[in-house]
C-alpha cells in the first residue's frame, strides 16, 4: 500500500493508514511534514514512512523507487486555498493543480506501472469531494482541481481495467479535519452547508475511511470508474 497521511490531528489520509495496518496491511505513508510521519510511526511501528512533496516530480521518482511491489494505492493528500474567483492567482492555481491532480497522475502512473508488470491487479482510490460536482463559494481552483481528478479517474478505469485495475474515487462532503475547518469553521457558513444536507451532519473521518476500504477490498470487486458520494444525501437535493 501507498498513501498520503497526517501525523496530527484527524487526517483523512492518517486514520486511512491506521486503518489498514490494523487489517493486517503492509502501509507505506508519504507525506511532506517529517513531524506527522513521526508521530504516525509511533503510533504504529509497522507503517514504512516515506517524507516528500509530491508537487515535486523528481523527488517523488527518486522516494518511490524502492517502494513495492503495491497492491493498493489511496490518493489523499491535497491543497486547499481559498479565494474569491476574481482574486485567485497563478500561484495558488498551480500548486493545487500540481498535488490535487497532476501528483495523483504521476504516483499513479509509478504504482500501476508496477502492478502491470506483476501481473496481479490492484485497487486505486482517488480521495476526491463533493466540491468536484458542486459549485462552492471561494473554492474555485479547488472545485476545478476535483472535477479534473474525477475524470482523471475514469480515464485510468478505461485504461488500467485490461491489467485488473479497478480506479475509483470518493467525494466526502465537510470532514472537520484541518482542511474542513479552513473552509466551514465560520459557524454561518457551518450552518448553510448542514441545511443542505439531509442526513444533518457533516461527514466523520470514519465515514471516509470505511468508503475508502470497502472500495480498496474484494468487497467492490465489479466497481471501477466511479465518483462514490459520501456526503449525506447533500447532492441528490
Ligand atoms: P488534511 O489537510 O488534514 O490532510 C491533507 C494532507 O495532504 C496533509 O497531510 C498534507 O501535508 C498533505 N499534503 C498536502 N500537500 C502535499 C504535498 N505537496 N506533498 C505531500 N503531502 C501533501 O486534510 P483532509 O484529511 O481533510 O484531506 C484529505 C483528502 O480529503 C484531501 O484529498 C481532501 O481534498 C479530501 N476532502 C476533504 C474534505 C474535508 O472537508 N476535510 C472534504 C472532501 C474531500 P501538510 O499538512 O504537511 O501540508
């Protein structure tokens, strides 16, 4: 396994890790902060840490060559900035595009080159939102960057599913991790968005997790190609 994790906090990408440890997982974690990789290892010594910026193309070749073989790869890490669309800037346009899209292309690239050489299949899931299919308020870029990423998911569907590569993606909606509270701290905002969704409450780190797993297990053996809304009825209104 590959995936982007947190040290601190409730990250989606380090209960994820966790998650698959405890079912018996061999778990690389990469991220960019040395600190969260070292918390996460002493939480649970068997995760291999892997301590790199994934905008950076070079780098990441160079931390991923001993990295395998994979059968299960999980996108998570992505960059969040808020602006009004009038005042996004080249910079902020290029740094979510460069971890949210262009980064999950290039590590997917890497692992499923490698499960097309052995031969064995695997299961790709794509950590994507529900801002990919709804327009919200100051999350231009970032709407964009999950739009491109939920297609960029069915082209590898199409495309890996001949090796026995299912590529799917989940769309949470608010998850009140360091991300969450950047865009929905404001309790009017809070409020706005919990209207909107008929179950009530924003989505749990759990609620993510378990989707990620059963998406990642036998369990979703014929599904490849999906956008696997977890977000509470939110965008069936
Ligand atoms: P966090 O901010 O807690 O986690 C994001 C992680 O990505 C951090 O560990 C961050 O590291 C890492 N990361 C960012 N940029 C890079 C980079 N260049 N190289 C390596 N690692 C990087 O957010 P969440 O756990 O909430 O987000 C996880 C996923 O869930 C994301 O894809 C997000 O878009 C998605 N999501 C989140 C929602 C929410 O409301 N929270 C809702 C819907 C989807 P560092 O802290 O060092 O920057």
């Amino acid at each position: 396994q590959l995936l982007s994790s947190r040290g601190k906090g409730l990250g989606i990408g380090r209960a994820t890790a966790l998650a698959l440890a405890r079912c018996g997982a061999k778990v690389t974690a990469v991220t960019r902060t040395q600190a969260d990789l070292s918390s996460l290892v002493q939480e649970c010594a068997s995760i291999i840490p892997v301590c790199v910026d994934l905008a950076d193309w070079g780098a990441t070749e160079a931390a991923l060559l001993d990295v395998g073989p994979i059968d299960l790869l999980v996108n998570n890490a992505a960059y969040a900035s808020l602006q009004p669309f009038l005042e996004v800037t080249p910079d902020q346009f290029d740094e979510s595009f460069s971890v949210n899209v262009k980064a999950v292309l290039h590590v997917s690239q890497i692992v499923a080159r490698g499960m097309k050489a052995t031969g064995s299949g695997g299961a790709i899931v794509n950590v994507s939102s529900q801002a990919s299919q709804c327009a919200l308020r100051d999350h231009t870029v970032y709407c964009a960057t999950k739009g491109a990423l939920d297609m960029m998911t069915k082209v590898m569907a199409l495309e890996l599913g001949p090796h026995q590569i299912r590529v799917n993606s989940v769309n949470p909606t608010v998850v009140m991790t360091d991300m969450g509270r950047l865009g929905w701290s404001d309790p009017d905002k809070a409020e706005t968005m919990l209207s909107r969704i008929p179950l009530g409450r924003f989505a749990e780190v759990e609620d993510v997790v378990n989707t990620i797993l059963f998406l990642l297990s036998d369990k979703s053996n014929m599904t490849s190609g999906v956008t696997l809304l977890v977000d509470g009825g939110f965008l069936a209104c």
